[in-house]
C-alpha cells in the first residue's frame, strides 16, 4: 500500500485575492483620510500664523499709541511678529516653496503662503485700511469708548488699566 503525503505549503489563489481586496478597500478609505488630516493641519497653521499677526499688529499699534500718541501699524506686517515663522523669507515675491511665507509690498500689498500641494493663499495687507478696520472696530465700543479713544492724555491711561489687568 502507498501513502501519500499531502503537502499545502502556501496559500491558496483564491486567499491571496481576498487579502488584496482586502488591502485594496483599507488603502482606499484610509489615503483620503490621511490627505484630509494633512490638508486640515495646514489650514490650522495658517489660522493660527495669520491670528498670531493680527495680535501682533494690534500689540505694535497699542505700543506706538503709548509712546508716540497715536496707532502706528508697520508696513510690513511681519515686522509686527517677535518671532517669524521658520518659513518667513523676505523676497519680496509670492511663496513658491513648501510651507513659505512672504510678505509682498505692492498695491495691493498682500501675505503670501504656501501649502504642501502647491496652492497659494493670499491675505491683502494695508497699514492704512487696517486702520480703518480698527477705526471701525473701536466704534463698536460705543460712546464711552469713542470718548476715550478721543482724548489723547486719558486714552493713555485708559490703556496703560487695560494692559494691568
């Protein structure tokens, strides 16, 4: 009598399909999600550079107000920052490198970045309508606030109070 042994060394075509499936369908709901994650983190960097600037040019403005008696905004709003962001260059030009910043004066003048996939994203800058802006801003204060803001020897004061607390 002759016995034969049966030896499965391996997987079977059918199992290495449904493993590629497999594979296949993870990889398919996963990179979107990975690309989303990626997209998601810059526009939080950028959010949180151009609210850093905005803070910043509020803080030079309220400084110059204190020194010299009126707002002051510098005209390059990067000037504003005590820390640039490592990606900071000043060329002059648009951003054409990963993760850029770049501050262009012209007219408009305007702040430039940008993203990993290549886009661009601008924000326009004036000193003179930020100004404005904040012209419009402090009427929203209301009377007591315009009265304030109106008289230069208490407006110091009412600042240097509203930096202490």
């Amino acid at each position: 009598m002759k016995i034969t042994k049966n030896n499965q060394n391996g997987f079977t075509l059918i199992e290495l399909i449904m493993v590629m499936i497999i594979l296949g369908v993870l990889a398919a709901v996963a990179i979107p999600r990975y690309m989303d994650t990626i997209e998601n983190s810059e526009i939080a960097a950028e959010d949180a550079v151009i609210t850093n600037i905005d803070a910043a040019l509020e803080n030079h403005a309220i400084h110059a107000l204190i020194e010299d008696g009126r707002r002051v905004w510098p005209d390059n709003p990067f000037d504003a920052l005590k820390v640039k962001p490592q990606s900071y260059t000043e060329d002059g030009t648009n951003a054409d490198s990963d993760q850029e910043w770049t501050f262009v004066d012209g007219d408009p003048a305007y702040i430039t970045h940008q993203r990993s996939d290549n886009s661009r994203w601008k924000w326009e800058y004036d000193s003179e309508e930020y100004i404005k802006c904040m012209a419009k801003k402090t009427k929203k204060l209301g009377k007591k606030g315009l009265k304030k803001l109106n008289t230069d020897s208490k407006l110091t004061d009412w600042i240097k109070k509203k930096l202490n607390k």
